[in-house]
C-alpha cells in the first residue's frame, strides 16, 4: 500500500478520461474545502492482507485528519506511486469499505470518480502536517 495524503484548503476536480469500463460515468466539477485527501494505490500483495492493509490505511487517515483539524476525507485512487498494482475490482471493494468504516466513526468521507484520469485544482498550506506519505 502506497498512501500520499495531502490536506488541502481547496480540493477541485473535473473527470476528463475514462479508463476503466463498467464504472459509472462522471461528467461533473467538484469543489471542497478543508479536506484531506488521500492518494491511495493499493498494490498487488495488499490483495491477500486486505484487513491489516484497510486497518492501518484507516489509522493513518484518521491520525493525519486530526493533525490537520478536518472530518472531511476524500479517497482517490492514484494507481502511480508504485510499479505493482491491485486489480480494479478489488481496489474498489477496498475503497467502499474504507470509506464505511470511517463513516462509521464520525466522518465526511467520499471518493473520487473510479477509473478516471481528474483535472485537479488545489490549495495547499505550507506545514509539514499537510503532506504526508505512507508506505505499508
């Protein structure tokens, strides 16, 4: 599991290329404030530890959400930090649960389009609490 989670005062984007068939289409901008958002690829032998890697993933999230003084999470698929690569369908999978599981515990969570390349727009303090990266 590779995870760069960044918080971010401003966090917009627009999907622009399809990659992957038979997840919904997505043609709509959106823009949130106060946000972490996490940059997650899931490599191939999280495949087989889906539970310690969902768990620590969850730690890191709600341990970097604290620093920064947000609720809001946003999950983002970022299949580029890392040479091995999950299969879509489980990352997705992967995906739901995180994001339930942190629902579960009081959070504003949501993703961004599945198996879409995004036009990103963002605003990001300058302390070393806002950028933050995960190898686990």
């Amino acid at each position: 599991m590779k995870l760069l989670m960044i918080y971010m005062d401003v966090f917009k984007y627009k999907p622009t290329i399809k990659t992957l068939e038979g997840y919904p289409d997505y043609t709509d901008e959106v823009e949130r404030n106060n946000v972490l958002a996490a940059f997650i690829q899931m490599e191939k032998e999280d495949e087989e530890n889906r539970k310690y890697a969902e768990t620590k993933l969850v730690k890191n999230l709600k341990w970097a959400a604290k620093k920064n003084a947000t609720k809001h999470i946003i999950l983002h698929s970022f299949a580029h930090l890392s040479e091995s690569k999950a299969s879509p369908e489980i990352t997705k999978e992967f995906f739901d649960s995180v994001e339930e599981r942190l629902k579960n515990t009081g959070y504003d969570v949501e993703q961004t389009p599945f198996g879409y390349f995004l036009d990103l727009e963002v605003k990001a303090p300058g302390k070393s609490s806002a950028r933050i990266f995960k190898s686990f």
